[in-house]
C-alpha cells in the first residue's frame, strides 16, 4: 500500500501544481506505474473546479462561475494539458513531415494552429458547461475530469511513445496490466455513480461524445506520428473532456 501511495503522490505532483507535505520518494518504477492514478487525479482537480464553480455561482452568473472554475483547473495544473493541446496542433498543422512535426512540437513557442485550437477548445468547454443547470455542472466536471485523463491512459495502453526523451517517457512503458485495470475501475466507479446524481442516458451521451473526442483526436496524430507523445496525451485529454460535455448537450 506504501508503494501504491507513492505513485498517487507522483501521479499528483505530475499532472498538478499541488503541493504535498512529504517527497514521496521517486523511483522509475513508481513513475512508469502512475498512470493508474490519472482518473483519480482527474476527478481531485474536477472536484476543485467543481468546488470553485458552486462558490462563484452563489453571487454570480453562470457564465462567468464556469470562466472561474475552468481558470482555476488550468491554474491546478499548471495549463499541462492546454500546453499538450496547443503544441500538438501547432506540430500536425505546421510539420510536412514527422520528424518536422515532433521538432515543432518540441519549441515551447505557441503557433497560430496552437493559439486557434486552445480558443476553440476553451470556448466549447465555456458554452457548453453554461448551457447546463447549475446542480448538473457541479458533477460534470468532476465526471469529466475524470473520464478525460481515462481517455489519455487508454492511449498509453493501446499505442507506443515515438520519442527517445520528453515528458511522457517516464510512464511509457510501465502501465500494467494491473495498472490499467486500477484506471479502468476508477472510470467504471465514477459512471457507476453518475445515476445517483443524473440520468443514466445523458451518461451514454456524454461517453459517447468523450469516444467521439478521443478517437478523432488520435485520427489527428497517429498517422503522421506513427505514435503518442506526451503533448498528445494533453490533447487527448482536452478534446475528450470536450466531447464528454457536448455529449451531454445532445441529451439535454
């Protein structure tokens, strides 16, 4: 349990900005082992957004409480996803060629195909959110949050890094079938969940919506990488959370 403790640990100072009291004592194998952990770190920042959104929407309206609760996701991450989203745009839209995109995809430079994805992408998740009620916004983006670091994970099991370094190296390799399993159970925990709050429908909806996402995000990249990278991981995630939402809308 101490080991399974210390990856959560990583799997958080990974993904967040949270600080946490104690180092939890990296390893490569704890590292590799981390991505069990992303829906449950996806669900504690859903649960911040969430927490943030309620605040703000008991004195203002819900347009601007979504603005707050998603600033306050990028702001808990650090914008590692966004920063993921943006590069991957800016390698596919301006790389010829593999290699030129995976050198693009490397500048820390943001791009017009970067800057246009992230407008996009952050309008959709505003305007959608605010098209819902205020109780059923609540639990959307801890589902989301959730569901949409699921989606990443499922990348890392059914597809391989192209990249010698960068940042998703370290947990490349190492997801388990063990692992896997422990991220598939808190995916499968949260939909379970989803009917005492909502109905069950606008759960398939929302799924079918994060699948649509996931699988054309992937469409987006692997044929010209042949692979993930890490930034893709990030753009996965966003334009799965993305579609969970505009799932949800179909059924509203």
């Amino acid at each position: 349990m101490k080991h399974e403790f210390a990856k959560l640990a990583l799997a958080i100072q990974f993904l967040t900005r949270i600080p946490l009291p104690v180092e939890p004592g990296y390893t490569p194998e704890r590292m590799a082992g981390t991505p069990a952990y992303y829906p449950l770190v996806g669900a504690l920042v859903g649960a911040v957004c969430s927490g943030v959104f309620w605040l703000a929407s008991l004195g203002l309206p819900v347009f601007v409480s979504v603005l707050l609760a998603l600033g306050a996701g990028i702001l808990l991450t650090g914008a590692f996803h966004e920063d993921g989203l943006a590069d991957t745009f800016d390698g596919i839209g301006g790389g010829l060629t593999r290699e030129k995109s995976l050198a693009i995809m490397k500048d820390s430079r943001i791009g017009t195909y970067g800057t246009a994805a992230l407008v996009v992408i952050l309008l959709l998740k505003t305007a959608a959110l605010a098209a819902m009620s205020v109780g059923m916004i609540a639990i959307v983006l801890i589902v989301g949050q959730a569901l949409s670091r699921l989606s990443a994970v499922l990348v890392i099991a059914t597809s391989r890094y192209v990249r010698d370094e960068g940042t998703g190296k370290p947990v490349a390799t190492g997801l388990s079938l063990a692992g896997l399993s422990v991220a598939c159970l808190t995916g499968a925990l949260v939909i379970s969940l989803w009917p005492l709050l909502q109905p069950f429908p606008a759960m398939l909806c929302g799924l079918a919506g994060l699948m649509s996402g996931h699988v054309l995000m992937r469409l987006v990249f692997e044929p010209k990488l042949g692979g993930y990278t890490g930034d893709t991981l990030g753009a996965v995630q966003q334009v799965s959370e993305t579609g969970f939402y505009l799932g949800l809308l179909v059924w509203l």
